[in-house]
C-alpha cells in the first residue's frame, strides 16, 4: 500500500465475535485489518464498530466511513466486501454483499498524499490483522482472502459476484485462515495492480 494514492481492500470475512468500539473513529474500533499509526499520518484502517458495521478509515485528515445498518457480526454468514479510496475524486466506498454501496458525502475533505509506507520492510509501519494497532480491541472471525488494489476499482459488484461464486458465498464450513486474539504468525497477502 506504499505510496499508492488511490486503492482498494477486498475481504472475504466471517466476523463471529461482539464488537466494540471507544470511539466514532475506526482506530477505535474493532480493527479487521488496520495500518494506524499515531500521529498524523497518511493511514488506514478497516474495523467493526460496536452495531457490528463495517467501517473504513482513512488518515490526515482523519475519515470514517460507516457502512450503516448492516450488522456483519453473525457466526454463520461469510460477507464479501469491497472498500475504495480515491483520493482523486475525494471519494472513500464500502459495498458488501448485495447491499447498496456506501459513499462519503460530498464535500467531505480526505487526504490527497500516497498512503504511507504500510508492506515496505522496516519502514515502521505495519497492516495489523485482527486487531487495531492502537486499542487491544481484538477482532474474533475468520479472513478467507484478502486483496489489494493499486487503485479504485471501479465496479465492486462484479469483484463481489466473482468471489461469492467462487467461495460459494453465503456458507459456512470453508476455513483458510482464522483469525482471533492470538493472531498468525505468518501470512501471505497478494497485492494486485
């Protein structure tokens, strides 16, 4: 995510445990996948807030977009989701399912700059999976995929249909990864222009 200025996050995700929230900003929630860093930095989060909404932060300034009454949290149910930040059009996306897509609203102002250093060995930041890397708020479900984009995409629909397809989504019994407070110690993450 070094230096990309527009990009994307697509999950394939069960979240099966309460989630919680200190705060309306997604640092302070329950972090699904999370690049925070103290401070005012160009970062980016993923989480769950305390309702189980999917949200989608971005830094400097600091934005969250809520996906409003959608609660993910659900043992059984896998979701696709697919979030876009293009800093071009000052726009931040959040579609998950079938269910309509969530924009920010215009005239909202986000950050323009590259995202800062997040998969770039020793560069000090880091993607923290399952948990937010500033609050112990730790995230209990199950990540089948994850991808990243160099860029918006422009037609999540078609990104969500490909994956339930081929995941056979809405299921309940194929696991690849789980993710709960002890998190992996090793995990491979492809990143795609």
């Amino acid at each position: 995510m070094a230096g990309f200025t527009n990009f994307s996050v697509v999950m394939v995700f069960k979240a099966s445990g309460p989630a919680s929230s200190t705060s309306g900003n997604w640092y302070s929630q329950t972090g699904i996948l999370d690049a925070e860093e103290s401070g005012a930095h160009n970062d980016w989060g993923i989480a769950l807030d305390s309702g189980g909404n999917l949200n989608f932060g971005i830094g400097n300034p600091d934005v969250t977009l809520l996906n409003p009454n959608y609660n993910l949290v659900n043992s059984s149910i896998f979701h696709v989701a697919v979030l876009a930040f293009d800093a071009v059009h000052q726009r931040m996306q959040i579609t998950v399912d079938d269910q309509p897509t969530t924009t920010t609203a215009a005239g909202v102002t986000l950050s323009t700059g590259p995202r800062d250093p997040s998969f770039v060995q020793n560069s000090g930041g880091d993607i923290h999976f399952g948990q937010g890397a500033t609050d112990a708020l730790f995230w209990t479900g199950e990540l089948l995929e994850a991808d990243f984009y160099n860029g918006a995409v422009k037609n999540p629909a078609a990104i969500i249909a490909a994956l339930q397809a081929a995941y056979h989504v809405p299921f309940q019994d194929q696991v690849l990864m789980s993710l709960t407070r002890y998190s992996p110690r090793s995990l491979s993450v492809r990143v795609r222009s």
